[in-house]
C-alpha cells in the first residue's frame, strides 16, 4: 500500500487491522476487491439517482412507489454505512467531513432522514425538496474518476483569478445598466437600474430573451458594444481554467514520474548501485548481482531473465 498512491490525501487511522483494510477497499482502486467496491458503489449511485428522476413522474411513481421507497432506503442505508466507515478509517475524521467529496457524502444520505421528520406534517413542499436533493448523489461519482481531481484541483488554483474576473463582470454590468437606463428610461422598459442591470447581464451573456429591447439609436449602439464585449468575456474564464487544468496535469505528472523513480530506485542493486532495471528483472544489467527482493536460491541467472544480466 505504500507504493501505490492513494485517491485521498487522509492518512490511516490504522495500519493494521479492519481499518486499515477497510481504508484500503474505500481509497485505493487497483486491486480486485478495490475495484469490486468501487464497481458496487457506482451502481448504487446510478441507481439510486435513477430512482429519484424515476420518483418525480406521477404515472410511474404511482404503480411503483412501494419498490422506489424499498429501494431508496436500501441505499441510503448503504451510503450511511459508507460514511460511517470513512469517518471510522481516516487519522482526521473532521477534515474529512469538512472536504468536498464528505459533504457530498453526507447529502447522498442525509435529505432521507430528514424526510422522515416532516411526515404528516403538512410540507410536502419541503418534502419534495429533500428528495430532489438525493440527486446529489451523482457527485460522488467524481471520487472514482483521476479527471474530476485534476478538474477540481484546477478549479481550485484559478478560483481567485475566476473571482477578480466575476467582479469585473458585475462592475461592467453595473455601469452599462445604469447607463441604459439613463439612455432608454422607463418608457422603454428600463424601469430602474436593477432592470437595466438585469437586462445588461443577459445581453453580455449573449442570451438575449427579448423582454427588455434599447428603442433608441443610441441604446441600440451601446447594446452591440455590449454583445461584442460579452464574447470575448465568455473565453476569459475558460482561458483561466484551461490554463490552471494544463499545470495540474503536469503536476500529476511530475508526481507520478517521482514516484516511479522511487521504485526504480527501490530496486537498485545492491553491488553497484545501477537503476533503471525492468519490472521482471531479477538479476543486475551491468554486474549480475541479484537485485534486491529476489532470492538467489530460487532464481538463477540461466534462467528466462538472463537476458537483462550483462556478459561475463
């Protein structure tokens, strides 16, 4: 376990025993009963989120409510399980119950326990909140994909530069909002300024709904200035993102290579110190001395591996 890199920056509670294995199953994916794990976990939050979208149809919700609502405790039962167990393996439980992928966790499970609590009494509107809110569930999926860390690593990075442009965005809106209305006036729809501004944001976003349109030559103007601003703003933050995603990837990178001259490094012989060798390499390249790990007796240089030995 100590070589292979885990999905999660928590250390163990315990490095032996059922929290360690435990922790193994839930934060490491290369191993069978890893994987297996993983596979089971994703098919309960397909299902599950199925349900749910299922759940919202009056037609089917009618003829298959009571296997929904068997089917919807089964999971959250086993979600509730699940967080129980990574709270239980982890040196540092609060950290994370406060990380992204714990309050994800939390709400998979959470809104049907507080369903309960508002039975018979009268908010089905709250109610049908709390159900809605299972379709949280799909997020866990990006605990099993590599890409989704990369992509939260990178949203991470570039969240101040992503804020400063935000802010410029709204101080824009601000302003040519404010001078819409100045420009147009009631008359013409723009009531006030938090209309005008309303109006200023759905045009740079270049959605344009159509209930609010400049009548005059100059507003009319200041609209196409405005929609040709709102272009080259939407590749801004995509140009922040793409760049910050770009380096996590490197990142990543430098760390798996580091990682893998470790291993490299691990498997040096013991002789003259060469590194390098293949995985299946049992004896040196330059000097023949048996490389760490690998016991003479029940290898012997005539054997298939002879070839990474180097001529006598």
């Amino acid at each position: 376990m100590q070589n292979r890199q885990s999905s999660t920056q928590l250390a163990p509670r315990s490095k032996e025993g059922w929290r360690a294995y435990w922790y193994r199953v839930m934060y490491y994916h290369d191993e069978r009963d890893e994987k297996l794990f993983d596979l089971v976990l994703i098919g309960f939050i397909l299902l599950s989120v199925l349900i749910t979208v299922l759940d919202s149809v009056q037609a089917v919700q009618v003829r298959a409510h009571g296997v929904f609502y068997v089917l919807e405790w089964i999971f959250t039962i086993a979600f509730t399980l699940e967080y129980v167990l990574r709270l239980s393996v982890v040196q540092n439980p609060w950290r994370y119950a406060r990380s992204f992928f714990g309050i994800i966790d939390l709400l998979s499970f959470l809104p049907a326990y507080l369903e309960l609590l508002f039975l018979g009494s009268g908010h089905l509107t709250v109610i049908r909140t709390l159900r809605v809110l299972r379709i949280f569930r799909i997020l866990k999926l990006m605990e099993y994909t590599s890409a989704s860390n990369q992509m939260l690593d990178a949203l991470s990075r570039s969240k101040n530069k992503i804020f400063v442009f935000v802010l410029s965005v709204l101080t824009l809106t601000t302003i040519f909002g404010s001078i819409m209305y100045l420009v147009e006036g009631p008359q013409n729809g723009f009531t006030s300024i938090p209309r005008g501004i309303y109006w200023a944001i759905v045009t740079m976003a270049t959605v344009g709904f159509g209930d609010i349109t400049p009548k005059t030559a100059l507003g009319q103007i200041i609209t196409s200035g405005i929609i040709i601003v709102g272009y080259g703003i939407i590749a801004v933050p995509t140009g922040i993102y793409s760049a910050e995603l770009i380096n996590s990837y490197r990142n990543q990178r430098r760390v798996e290579e580091h990682r893998q001259a470790q291993e490299e490094d691990a498997t040096a012989c013991s002789r003259c110190g060469l590194v390098g060798h293949t995985a299946d390499a049992r004896y040196c390249r330059r000097c023949g001395e048996a490389l760490p790990g690998i016991s003479p007796a029940t290898s012997s240089p005539d054997s298939s591996d002879s070839a990474d030995r180097a001529p006598a």
